[in-house]
C-alpha cells in the first residue's frame, strides 16, 4: 500500500499546471478608453438616445406559449 502511495504522490508531482496566458493590456477595457471613444462620436456628431428605464427592446410575439415534442396523429 505505501508504494501505490508514493507511485500516486510522484505522479502528482511530476503533473505540471499550466499558467493562464496573460491579457494584453492593449486590448483591455478601461474607463479612459470609454471615454475616448464616446467623445470622438460626439465630436463626430453622434446623439445618445437615453432609454427610459423600464423600456425594451424585445418584440412581443404572439404564437403560442408551448412547446410541442412530436407529432399528434388525430384520428
């Protein structure tokens, strides 16, 4: 038994993790860069729309609210 517990120990210390990849900072979002962007489209002549809370834009669908899983032979 205490070799299968030190077969199981060298093989966990032989399994090497690999390290996330690190972000380039130039393609991270910041604040800044926002606030960049927002003022070249206004300077460019952009409008913001402010959407009153509550709004969406999700099209009501009127169909049925179930779901059918086969075929229903009638008859």
């Amino acid at each position: 038994m205490a070799s299968v517990k030190a077969a199981k120990a060298a093989k966990a210390a032989k399994t090497v993790k690999k390290s996330k990849p690190v972000k380039d900072l130039a393609d991270d979002v910041t604040s800044a860069k926002i606030d960049n962007h927002i003022e070249e489209f206004l300077a460019s002549g952009g409008k913001i729309q402010e959407i009153p809370l509550g709004v969406s834009g999700q099209v009501a669908t009127s169909g049925p609210r179930h779901i059918t899983l086969g075929k229903r032979h009638s008859g």
